[in-house]
C-alpha cells in the first residue's frame, strides 16, 4: 500500500473513531432519517448531529436528499456496518473470554 492509500484509510478510521458517529451510523442502518428525527433517536444535540453529519458525508458514510422541506440522510454504503460486526465480534469474545479466566481463578 502506498503512503497516500494508507493515510485515506487512517482519516476513513478516524471518522468511525468517534461514538457519536457510530450512533449516527447505527440510527440510519435501517430507514433515511432527517436531522430532526436522528436528535430524537439519539438524544444528541441538533448542532452536534449537524456537524456529524457534514463529516459523515464529507467521507462518503452517508448520502443526503432534498425531500421537501427538509433533507434526509441515509447509508452511502452499508459496508461500513460490516466492518462494525467483525470489531463487536472481536470484543465479544474477548470479553467472554475474560470472564472465563476470572471464574476459573
């Protein structure tokens, strides 16, 4: 991998770095959603959906729509949420395995 392959990848990283995002992300796994409806659905703050958002998009996470009065976020690329499951598969059994060697000492 080149140097400038490596350094898109680790701003890509970065992105998904911040649990915010990745409330984001998981709220617009299942249906487009407004700014509105992601505050609801995560209890963050509007400005801060907003800013999340811009980054998510600038990053090709997430696509943006007109509809109406209002703009509707949705998954650019459910890919993303392949990568989530294998690093929650890893810390489940990580976790599992931990707890085993507590109750075996």
């Amino acid at each position: 991998m080149s140097r400038d392959l490596l350094t898109l990848v680790a701003e890509r990283f970065k992105v998904l770095a911040e649990p915010a995002r990745l409330e984001l992300l998981h709220a617009l796994r299942s249906a487009e959603l407004t700014v509105s409806e992601l505050v609801e659905s995560t209890g963050l703050g509007q400005a801060n959906v907003s800013k999340h958002l811009q980054l998510l998009h600038t990053h090709g996470f997430v696509h943006r729509r007109r509809d109406g009065l209002y703009t509707r976020y949705g998954l650019a690329d459910s890919d993303v949420f392949r990568l989530c499951d294998i690093v929650c598969g890893r810390i489940e059994r990580d976790t599992e395995a931990r707890h085993r060697m507590l109750r075996a000492t």
